[in-house]
C-alpha cells in the first residue's frame, strides 16, 4: 500500500493505530467519585504533607507522548518506505533482466545508472524476484540469480570504449533463451543498427522499459591540420539551444609532466549538430599534444587522441649547389620545398646551425663530402633516432665518397661514375620503375607509367645490398636504399632531387614516398596496402570514462583488423605502435554521425531520476524508543521523584551514549591498526594535493618492502599532530610546503618526545631541483622556521660509512624525483674512528633522529591503486634507473628505523667487503 511518497510492506498492521483513540479514553477515564462521610478523625491528619503526591488525573501533554510512541511503533512495524515503487511497478512479477547498453556513450551518466539498477535489484531482493544482468557492448548469457548476490557486483560494473554493434546485437538475441522475464532496458540514446530486432525479441519474454538521461551526447572527432592549424569538430547527439563548450588539448610540459596545454572555445548555433573551430600552435607546442577532450564530458568519445599524422615535421634542406645563380626551378630544394611545404616545417641554414634545432629529417641534395665534425655530428643525431635523407647527383658521382669503404653515412658502397645515357654504361631507352617488393615502406604505391629514370648512381655488389635495397628499377639496380644508424636511419635516393637524372620529382609518386619514409606527415590514416601484413603494439588504451591508461600486456594487432575493424573487447581505442609510425585508434572517426533512438510508442521511456528507496522502519522504532524515555522521566518528574538537574544530567547522558562509544572506537580502531602491523605515516599538511603524494609515495614503498622483503606494512596513515599519538609510529614523511601552519606547543612537546624515544622524521623540502644550485628556498626557509623549537641534534651531511648506505642495499647517493647528495643526518661521535683493518667507524648505536632532504621521495615512490607510478622521474632508462635508487634509499630507510645500526655489527663486515670487492 502507497500512501503518498510512502510505502507499506505490510500495512495490515495500521489498523492497529484505531485502537489510540480508545486507549486515550482509557488512560483519561476518572474513577467515580468516592461517597463522602464525616469522621472526627480526619482532624488529627490536618496539616500533614505526603511526600510522594500523584496527580489525579494524567496531564494531557504526557498522554499525547505515549500516544505518539504507541502510534510510532505500529508504523514503524508496518514497514514504512519512502521513494516506493508505484502501483505499475508493483505489479510486476517474476525474473528481471537488467539489460545495458555499457558503450562509450553510456558513461556519461553511469553514476546515476548505476544507482538505479541499485535501487531495483534492492526492491528485487525484497520480493524475491531473481534478476540477471547484461551488457550488450559485450553481451555474455543472462544467470538468474539472487537480486542480492547480483546487487554485490553493481559497483564493480564499467561502461566499455566502443560502440554497441550490430553483431553484439545479434549474438545478445542469442543468448536470451526462451524463459519469460521482465526487462528494464539502460540504453545510451543512441540509434543502433540491430536495435528493433532486440526490442522485439525482449517483448516477447515480457514487459520492456526503457531508461535514458536526457542528457545530450558529444563526440568529438579526430584532429586534422590545415594551413598550419589544427582543426576541430564536436558532435551532439540531438539539436538543441545555442550551447558553448570548451575543447582541452593535453600533452607533456617539457618536465614530462601532463598537463591542459591550449584550451579551444567552441559553440553549437541552435538547431545544430556540429561545431568546429581552429586551434594555432607553434611547431614545438602542437607536437607536444597528445589528446584533445571536451571540458566536462568524462567519457571516451569526447576524447580523440593525436599520432604521427598531426605532428608537422621539421625538415633541414641542405644543398651541395647552394652558391649556383638562376635556373632556380631547377634547383634540388625547389623541387624538395614543394613536395614537402605542405606538410612540414622546413628550416634553412649551414648543417652545423640546423643541427642544435634537433630536425626530425636533414635532406643532403648532392652534399658528397661532409668535414668531421659534420660527420661526427650527424652521426650522433642519426643514432638517436633522426632520418638523414641523402640524393645523389653530379657531386656525388664524381666524389670517392663510399667507394672502396662503405660511408658510415652512406647506406651502400657506390661505383665510380654513375650511370649515364651516353656514357660507357648507356641505355638504349629511359628505365621505369619496378613494382615495389613486399617489406618496402612504399609497397602498394601505385607506380605511374610516366616515371622514367636516365641516370643514376650504382651501388656496388654487397652481400648486405639485397636487404637494403627498398626501391629498384626494372632492370633490378637499385633505385632507394636504406641503413639503420642506431635508432634512426639514413636513406639514398641514387637519382637527383631535381628532374635531371629521372621524372620521378615531377610526379605525385615523390610525395608519396617522402610521405611513406615519414619525411612528411600524412594526415590521412595509412591505407591497407601499408597495413598488410604488419603487427601494432598497443602503448595506451583508452577506457569507458575517457581516461588514458598503459596498455600492459595487451597483445599486438594486425595491422587489416586495426585499420578497418570495430573496436570491442579485442580492439581497444587507444595509440598503436607500428614499424615506421604510431596510429591512434579513436572511439569517433571522420564518418561517424550521432543520432538519436527513437522507440515505438508502445515502449514506456523513463529518466535516471529516480529517488532512491528509504526504510523508515527503524527510525520511527528509534524515536519510538526516545519518545518512552522522555515518557519515563516526565512521570518521575511529576511524581516529585526526579531533581531537574538530575533529570537533564541523565537525558544528556542517555544523548550521548551513542556518541562517545562511537569516537571511543574509532581511535580503539586507529591504534589497534597501527600496532597490528607495521604502519608508514605521514604528517598531514593542509595541502591536498600534498597529502595525496605523500600518501601515494609509502603506499609505493609499502608495496616495494613487501615484494622485496620480510616486511608487510599496512596502508599508509596521516597524522594530525594536533590530535594523534605518534608513539605507533617508527618513522614519519614530512613533506614541507612553504606555507604549511606551524605546529602548536603541545604538538612540539610530542614530537620532541617521539624524537627522544627512538622516532624518525624524514623532513623532504622538495626542492633540491632548485636548492640544488645554492638558492635559498621557500621551503627551506619554513623547514627551518619549523625546526626550531625541536630537539634536532648536531647534523651532517650523510658519510660514505653510514649505515643508511647499506641497511639492505649497498648506496652511494639518495635520489627521489629530484636527484641530489645533500642528505642530513644526526653528526657522528667526534671519537668516532675507524678501527684497522674495519671500513666503516665505530658510530653510535642509535637510530638517527631525523634525515632531511629535498629530493622529494614521496613523488618517486608515489604509485596509484594498480601499481602505476603516478609522476614521471627523469627520462627513459636513466629516469628508471633514478626511481629505483629511490626505492632502494626508502627499504633502506625504514630497515635503519627497525634494526638500527645491525648492520654495523662486525659478523656483516666479511659479506660487506665482498660484495664491495675489497
């Protein structure tokens, strides 16, 4: 029964509240009145006065109460519920299948959805109806099972990055077997390909209803690059009012740090579907761009990650003929800046001043001799991953340049001459290219019939010519070949760059294979020609909510499914890495168009908002409770038998039982976890951001004891040193902000006793990036001003011999993010001498009381809950190498804070000098 916002489950029970007007009858009925006789010795009871007095009759105001405790208890008996389901609903029976669509467009409101399938799976399990659930986006057979047991996995559920398919239509049809059940559909709102067929087959298993947010659906498509700036379009779902919306373009900073680099405004006219806009940024900013997302839409469609194709490249062209007057179309670089101005950057200049720009391609046009410090210089650039494109012409073939010995920047040994109509080595007819061979970047280009070559630079028989060679003539010589320096590579074209030697110049083929060698980015994706036959390593994968994760251990993807296959449990959107270049798969391509569904009539379509369901039970049986208590002591009042201040003594009393146990065990519960196991804290700042680094950094380290040795910490804690005990502690993180509060009096009494008693204060200032080239620094001023009132003893800068190098690992510097020697710790004995033939001195026993730096450890060591570090330290290798050192100073670490100075015990010192090699 429905009263209102408020339900019964078993409303029989409210007949019960009929009977409150016969028991206030009852309890206000007077006896009658006695019959009076006269009896002289009444007189003798005159002036007496009866302590304990009672009323006559029950004052009106304390019969309202118990009445209102009765009536509380017969409610809250009767199961009330506020937010029930209506009378439709409640005339649903039998199994529920909660059917979802889960796509990318579904988590724009998964909150919400997620609620409500809460919601019913709990008025499911109420009734005792069975439930299963299923989501099309990766349809899985539906097991009807316990609404409670199936409620557990709610919070567990995430929408996928893709679209729902047809076929994943098609096979969740399949798997519905032919039991009847009722169907609450959360569709995303949009139209579907293999909708209908799904709603017909749903309908005839039972009731359908619909669930969809009104909220409207944006997409945003892959980037393009046009005149310089890169070019941007959003989608919506429905057309709608005049609505703004802001487009973010992340990337790295140049600390590697990811942040919002450019921010791009763009606005739906009303009754529109589409926005676009234009973003213009310098070279060296946009190919820092890693993904563009609309501001506020968390989930995948609303992101579109960026690859090789709109970074424009920076190409260096350098000429052998640079001083020659006139004849400027004929010159190698006219030729060069007209294939490749479009979609590059190009710079000029000598070759040792391009070369500290860092060009991603140095073209050398008929350029035969280089000096040595040109050659070493290119050759270092080269080994760290650029292209040096090299084109023969009349220098290079009157040059002994890789003649009897190959040139470290050549990719093949050259014959003396060339090849020349006319010549001792004529042609009878201009030589045509011959079909690209399988393995070649320019394999599946289609080579015109008008591209002749009369001459050329041979390459000398090589056992090594055959798999250098990715472009012959007809006649089988070599017409492109290529080496690998290190990780970059150098590639010759053995005919000019100008039309002198061939046609090729001329034609749309030399775009296209300067586009293929990556000389230029090509802004299309690659086609199936380039794709066959290639395996891409997935780097970054996106999920449901937009965020861009690590691909982990994904497995490769065949370059035919990459291009052209549905993204689903197997494709994953995300940045593929392939032989020459990276691909960015997106949820939303060029093509796609947002529609909206539209449901037949005969479906009921209802909203998220749906208030959640409340049992009012227990309150009303609670203030039922309170109500005969306020009854209890009103009664000892009126009879005279209760003082008033004891009686707001006990009422207080009984208030605050519920409180104080409360408080009592929740610090009960925080000691006990801290003795239980070993737990690393870390002192709260005020400053959140803060706060979560330092928490991340010991779950990090917390996790690297465990692994590595026999300690097991338990999850970090934060201490307020106001308020906590800090004698559970062996060792706390303190990280210092310049604006951080001073502690108070008694907060320095407790951590002078924690120092006195055998505790550790890491003090980190998180500035050795800065304090590192002698500059005073805000944080270091605060440490100090902190500091003062502690009972720090002499420090030092931490010795070679001191057991913090070598606790667990044998160290000689301390880095954390930053990388530093500046270590304090307590000063050494002034007696502390090294004894003969011992090579460390005879230190104190003791644990130093403090270590201070500033290389901001916590950063280091900070990993989030899947074990992924959080911020990036250094680059590449020398960066890991740099957190493990940073790992092994915080084992080593928290091994002095619970063995001291054990390592300093003579019986280490023959396995110390071993492994030191003395």
């Amino acid at each position: 029964m429905i009263l209102g916002p408020i339900g019964f489950a078993v409303p029989w029970l409210l007949w019960a509240l009929v009977a409150l007007p016969i028991l206030w009858i009852i309890l206000r009925a007077v006896p009658p009145a006695p019959i009076r006789r006269r009896f002289p010795g009444v007189a003798l009871l005159l002036g007496l006065k009866d302590e304990d007095s009672v009323s006559d009759r029950t004052p009106w105001w304390l019969l309202l109460l118990r009445m209102l405790a009765v009536a509380a208890v017969i409610v809250g008996l009767a199961g009330p519920v506020l937010n029930p389901r209506d009378e439709g609903e409640a005339r649903a029976s039998g199994p529920l299948l909660i059917l979802m669509d889960g796509s990318w467009a579904s988590a724009r409101d998964w909150a919400a959805q997620t609620a409500v399938i809460d919601a019913m799976l709990a008025e499911a399990g109420r009734d005792g109806r069975p439930a299963a659930l299923m989501q099309l986006s990766d349809p899985q057979a539906p097991v009807f099972q316990a609404a409670d047991s199936l409620r557990a996995r709610v919070p567990g559920l995430i929408p996928a990055p893709w679209a729902v398919t047809s076929e994943a239509m098609a096979r969740a049809v399949d798997l519905l077997g032919e039991a009847e059940f009722e169907t609450r559909w959360f569709s995303d709102g949009l139209d579907r390909e293999g909708r209908m067929p799904v709603l017909e087959a749903l309908e005839a298993r039972g009731p359908v209803t619909v669930h969809e947010s009104p909220r409207a659906v944006l997409a945003l498509t892959p980037p393009t690059l046009e005149d310089g700036q890169i070019q941007l379009r959003a989608l919506r779902a429905v057309p709608g009012p005049l609505r703004e919306i802001a487009v973010n373009a992340h990337g790295l900073d140049p600390a590697g740090v990811s942040r919002v680099l450019a921010t791009l405004p763009m606005t739906f006219d009303e009754g529109a579907i589409a926005a676009t806009g234009a973003l213009a940024l310098p070279p060296e900013l946009r190919a820092r761009v890693t993904r563009f997302e609309i501001a506020g839409e968390a989930q995948a469609g609303a992101v579109t990650l960026t690859d090789d194709g709109l970074k424009r490249r920076e190409v260096a062209l350098i000429a052998g003929r640079e001083d020659r007057e006139g004849l400027e179309l004929l010159s190698p670089l006219h030729y060069l800046e007209q294939a490749l101005s479009p979609t590059a950057d190009l710079l000029e200049g000598g070759l040792m001043d391009v070369l500290p720009a860092n060009p991603d391609v140095i073209v050398l046009a008929d350029v035969a001799v280089l000096s040595g410090a040109e050659q070493a210089a290119l050759l270092d650039w080269a080994d760290k991953g650029g292209l040096l494109l090299r084109f023969a012409g009349p220098r290079v073939a009157a040059s002994d340049v890789s003649r009897s010995d190959e040139d470290p920047l050549m990719p093949v040994r050259l014959r003396a001459g060339g090849r020349t109509v006319g010549g001792a080595m004529s042609w009878g007819e201009p030589k045509t290219l011959a079909p690209f061979i399988e393995g070649s970047p320019f394999q599946g280009l289609a080579i015109p019939g008008d591209v002749t070559v009369s001459a050329q630079v041979m390459a000398q028989p090589d056992p090594t010519l055959a798999d250098r060679v990715i472009a012959q003539l007809s006649d089988g010589t070599p017409l492109v070949t290529r080496k690998r320096i290190g990780a970059g590579q150098v590639v010759l074209f053995h005919v000019t760059a100008n039309a002198e030697w061939s046609s090729l110049p001329l034609s749309g083929l030399f775009v296209q294979m300067l586009e293929r060698l990556a000389v230029s980015s090509a802004m299309a994706p690659p086609d199936a020609a380039e794709m066959a036959g290639t395996t891409w390593q997935p780097l970054q994968v996106l999920d449901g909510f937009g965020r861009l994760n690590e691909a982990d251990t994904r497995p490769g993807v065949a370059g035919e499914r990459l291009l052209s296959g549905s993204l689903g449990p197997d494709l994953w959107p995300g940045l593929y890495e392939g032989p020459e270049r990276s691909v960015a798969r997106n949820v939303i391509d060029g093509e796609t168009q947002l529609s909206p569904v539209a449901w037949p009539a005969r479906v009921a379509v209802e909203g998220l908002e749906r208030a959640p369901e409340t049992p009012l039970g227990g309150w009303l049986l609670a203030a039922a409770l309170m109500l005969l208590t306020a009854d209890i002591l009103a009664s000892l009042a009126l009879s005279g038998r209760l003082w008033p201040a004891r009686a707001a003594a006990v009422l207080a009393l009984a208030l605050s039982l519920g409180a104080v146990p409360e408080a009592r065990a929740q610090d009960d519960a925080r000691a006990l976890l801290a003795t239980e196991e070993l737990a690393l804290a870390y002192v709260i700042t005020g400053d959140t951001r803060l706060d979560d680094t330092s928490r991340a950094g010991l779950r990090g380290l917390g996790q690297v004891l465990n692994f590595r040795t026999s300690v097991e910490p338990a999850e970090p804690l934060a201490v307020d040193l106001e308020r906590d005990d800090l004698t559970f502690y062996p060792i706390l993180y303190w990280p210092i902000s310049a604006d951080q509060p001073t502690p108070s009096a008694e907060a320095y009494v407790k951590l002078n006793d924690y120092l006195r008693n055998g505790g550790l204060i890491l003090f980190d200032t998180r500035d050795a990036d800065v304090a590192g080239f002698g500059a005073a620094t805000p944080n270091g001023a605060r440490l100090q001003r902190i500091a003062a009132p502690l009972d720090i003893p002499p420090l030092e800068p931490l010795p070679e011999d001191h057991v913090l190098t070598r606790t667990f690992y044998l160290l000689t510097d301390f880095p954390g993010r930053h990388s530093g020697r500046a270590v304090w710790v307590e000063a050494a004995p002034p007696d502390a001498e090294q004894i003969e033939g011992m090579p460390f001195r005879n230190l104190n026993d003791g644990v130093t009381p403090v270590v201070i730096g500033g290389n901001d450890w916590a950063a280091a060591w900070a990993v989030n809950e899947r074990g992924d570090p959080l911020f990036p330290v250094g680059r590449g290798y020398a960066g890991e190498r740099q957190r493990e050192l940073a790992y092994r100073f915080g084992v080593n670490l928290v091994m002095h804070v619970l063995t001291g100075n054990y390592k300093s015990d003579q019986v280490h010192v023959p396995a110390l000098l071993d492994r030191l090699g003395q």
